[in-house]
C-alpha cells in the first residue's frame, strides 16, 4: 500500500501489516461493521476487549461458505449414492420414493417430505464407519461438478468468507462451522477447503453404534438421525461442542435464527451478519420464497437486532475464488 | 543443562532445547515409549511421521489427569448440591435416596446403584443453563476441599500429566479430554487447570433444551442423562466430537478400554498408556478389587496389546505440582 494514499482509506481498513484483510469486499457497511467489530474485541485494554479463549466465531456452511442453489450439496451426493447403490439394493425397485430417485425424477422424490428425505439419507449414508464414510465423501467431491459451471462443489466457496475466516483467525479468534449437514458430510472436505478441523465442525448426526469384529472396535453409522443441528438445534449444537456462547456468527438463513439470536443476545460486544444472496447474475437470488435457503423473519428482524445483511451484489468485488 | 553430560543421556530425553521435558518421570519405561513415540510422529521424512493436524492424543479426566479416591469428585460435587439445595425441595424429605444423602449416609445412598445415581445427578445438575451451571461448579471448585490433603480438587491434579499435555501440545498434537464425567462439569475447570479448550472437552451429557423466556434464547438442562461416555461410548465420543480416531490415548481404568482399543487398533505407530495407582503413600493404590477406577481387564490386556503401564510408584517422581 503506498503510505500516502492511507490517509484517504477508512481507519479500520487498515490493518497492522498495511494490507487489506478484505480484499474482495467493497468498502460498504458489512465491510466496515466486520472490521470495527473485530478491532473492538481485539483491542487490549479498551471496553469491548474480548480475551482470545473466548473469540468464539460460527459459520453455517450452505448458503455462508458455500453454495446451496439449485439444491444442497449434501442432497446431491445422497441422490448419487441411491443410484450407485441401486444395483446392490433390489428392494428399493419396489419402494415409489427409491424409485424416483433412481430413475432421476428429482420432484416426486421430493414429494416425500422430510421424511422421505431422512430415509433417503439413512440408506445413503449409514452403514460404514466415519472414516469409511468420509471417504466415500472424498472420492464423491473429486469427481463430482456442478451443472452450471462444471467446478468441484469445494471450489463453489465464497471467497469474500474465506477472508473473513483467515482474518478472524489472525485474530486469535476459533472458527468453527455449524452446520444444518451431517457433520461427517462436512469434515471430508472443512479443512481441506476452509482450514477448519474435523473437530470444529458441529452439524447433524446419524446414531453411531459400537461394536466389535474379528476382536477390533467397530463404529457402525445407523440410517437414524439423532441430531438436527439446525434452527433451535444451532444453540443446542454450539453448547453441546463447542461449551461457550460465540461472540460472531454468520448465517444466511432462518435456519440461523436461533443461532444469530443466542450469539448475539450475549453479553458484551456482539456480532451477527446475514449472507443475502441477491446476485442472479454471479451466482442466485433467492431469500422469502426459496425452497433452499429461506430467509425471511431473519430478515425482517435483522435491522432491530444489530445483524448486518450482506447483499452480495453490492459489497463482493468477487464471489468465488477463481471468479 | 551441560552439554558434556548429554552424551550420557539417552538419547529420546534430549530435546532440541536441551531440557528434559518430563522432568517429574523417572527413567524409565514409560517415560522411553513417551518420548520414542513423538520423536517417531514428529520426524518428517520418517517411516511413522504424522501430520500436525492428525496428531490427536485424548485423555482420560478421573485418575488420568486428577485424583478419583475415595469417590469421584463430582460425585462430591452432587452430594454437597443435593445438601444445598434441600431447603428449597421439600419433597426429598419423602425419598429415602435424598433423604439419605441428606443426611450425609453414603452407604445408603450409594444402595440405590447406578440408577439412584442418575436420579441424584440429574436434580443436583439439571434446571439451570450451561453457563449457569458452569459459574456453580466454579464456585463450588473455589471453596472445596480434600479431606486427606486440604487441597482444592483441582489442586489434585498430576504433575507428570500436566507435564505429557505440554510436550505433545508442544509438538504440535492437539489434546481432548475424553471422560465418562460430566461435559460442562469437566468444562468448568479444563481450561485454567489443563490449558485445554471447552470444545476440546468431550464427556457424557445430559440432555439440553432450547426454549425462549422474555423474548430471549434459553438452554435448559434436563435431568436426563441422554449420552455416556464410558467404555464402548469413548470411541463413539471421540468419532462424533473430534472426527478423527487419535494416535495417543491415556487412560486408568476398564472405563477406557474401548478407547485405548480404537486409538492403538489404527494404522501406522500409536501410543496406549494406563496410570496405574500402585502407591498408597503419596495417592491411593488400587486397581483390581476399586470400586472407583476398577482396572482388571485393560491392566491384562496391555502387555500383548502394547500399551504402556506407568507405575505411579516407580515412574512419577513427583505426584501433584506442589508435592
Ligand atoms: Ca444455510
Ligand atoms: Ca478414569
């Protein structure tokens, strides 16, 4: 940065080492909120100094890290491994939910509510262990890509979030993701992608069982969810894993509400921020009447509770990483 | 240290800035197999190098990291609650299991096994957020006291252990705490005690239910006791909280069997440790015949499986920091 022109920047663009942390948001209100708050807390000795144990930051992962639209990731891969382990499952020739999927007929698979979506899952992902099923999971994303832009889905990652992520981290704050996806979903690819470890993914699970074979410890995933991290479950989920209420979260649905809500309803200098993706032409536009991603009551009540809303449109420069 | 002795030492003992790290184990057995493991994951470029971020060791709480004799401390912890708390529960009066606690008769108390244990668990630790109920066991941690020594319980804690977490944190693993005690309970004192995170905290859990009072997000803990974290639970724990299976782990008791079987059962070099309490004079000796901390099976089992048993006696030259 040349020194002469740091005058006409915003104060809390400029960091210790003289570069922007935010290169890819525009200088607007989300930008400016992301940096005082994390001055503020940072700032030793001043009123809102927050000590490092306790910078605590959660993000949601479809629809704040990465991409949700036309339909979740997760969802994708499920439909993909039905089809792939069809052959192996005659049974499901004569079940009308199995059958949809199979013969890729996406709105009467859908027709089966959540709960056709839960035994969707179920049959799709249990019966392995975690690092088997990670594993499936990996093998999935290498070759998987999405139909608009035919790139891996871990290359569909909001670059402007990746920053946000590298410069909470820079200071002092523990990133993790709460995710409305099952968690082992998520860990295959949160470091790789995000620098976020196995252990700082919160998500929903299936019931593991403990068992034994050939004298070895076995872990069996079952086709039940025992979990939903999602809604309500999000406070639940932080206070279960993570044992402190996080002082920064990041969502972009009313399925953060709870989550927005318990974070910033804490003590102290508080952050919550709202991804609003209103950007047909980069990437989607959707909030009120998404079937993925609906956002409504946190929209409506972001302005008195103190959340930023981030429309993407406006203060991105960039929305993925190769773009 | 003076380098003319070095030559003398053996060779694991020397670190690269020349002091001993376990400076409160004897030469010994244990202490060899400690350092021989992290020299082996730590040298890159070496047959059994390990990644920083797969470098997971886990650790067992109750007599592995503090003292359990003559009766787990946050059974204590319940008990003085149950005391504390009977003026405003009149109805116990009616109960002969609160009315035997309160009356400070153990025998009879502990009559009611492990599901009168549930009962009595579940009213001293339910009704209250996880934030409250961590400020009530910090409070009750700051004013109790061992019978035998006088000492704060979180004072009871093993200096060679304390000694163990710093090396491996040191050189670059990440520590858990894995431990069939209460999460929140045990999350009240890891940080200040151990240097170990609340999220790095996984233990058995009682169920917690969000709400809302006032227009405000609320938590509450319920008497039911809906995850244990005990013998076939560890490795079920560690795969839904840290996602990853370790490659250290350290236990005391039958408790961590499970544990020590899914951490050692991995591919590539692991470490299995057993505390072995074999000194009545400066702690407790028991194992066998304990009614707490009853180690039989994995103290058998270890020589065939590799794990190490560390005799408190002849291996830990001093027991607690202040001894
Ligand atoms: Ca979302
Ligand atoms: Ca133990």
């Amino acid at each position: 940065m040349l020194l002469g022109l740091a005058p006409l920047l915003p104060s809390a663009a400029r960091t210790q080492a003289g570069g922007d942390p935010l290169p890819s948001w525009r200088d607007g209100p989300a930008k400016r909120a992301l940096l005082d708050f994390v001055a503020a807390v940072t700032a030793e000795g001043g009123p809102d100094f927050v000590r490092p144990p306790e910078r605590i930051a959660v993000f949601d992962n479809d629809g704040t890290l990465w991409m949700e639209q036309p339909i979740y990731t997760q969802l994708l891969f499920i439909l993909d491994r039905i089809r792939a382990l069809a052959p192996q499952n005659p049974v499901w020739q004569e079940d009308p939910l199995f059958q949809a999927v199979i013969a890729g007929d996406l709105r009467a698979a859908a027709a089966g509510g959540t709960a056709g979506l839960l035994r969707l899952a179920g049959a799709a992902q249990a019966g392995n262990s975690p690092e088997e099923f990670q594993r499936i999971v990996t093998g999935w994303l290498a070759t998987a890509r999405d139909h608009r832009w035919s790139r891996a889905y871990t290359q569909l990652v909001y670059q402007p979030m990746l920053e946000v992520l590298a410069l909470l981290r820079a200071r002092g704050f523990t990133t993790f993701i709460v995710s409305g996806g099952g968690v082992e979903f998520v860990r295959a690819f949160s470091e790789e992608t995000y620098g976020i470890s196995p252990h700082q993914v919160v998500g929903s699970t299936f019931a593991v069982h403990p068992g034994e074979q050939d004298g070895r410890i076995t872990l069996n995933r079952q086709p039940q969810v025992d979990f939903v991290d999602d809604g309500p479950g999000k406070p639940v989920g932080i206070a279960r894993h993570i044992g402190r209420r996080p002082i920064a979260a990041f969502g972009n649905s009313d399925g953060d509400f709870q989550m927005l809500q318990y974070t910033t309803e804490g003590p102290g200098r508080r952050l919550g921020m709202i991804v609003h993706h209103d950007d047909a032409e980069r990437e989607y536009a959707y909030d009120r009447d998404s079937h993925v991603g609906r956002l409504a009551r946190a929209l409506d009540e972001a302005p008195r509770r103190g959340w930023s809303v981030v429309s993407m449109r406006q203060e991105w420069m960039r929305v993925f990483p190769w773009s």
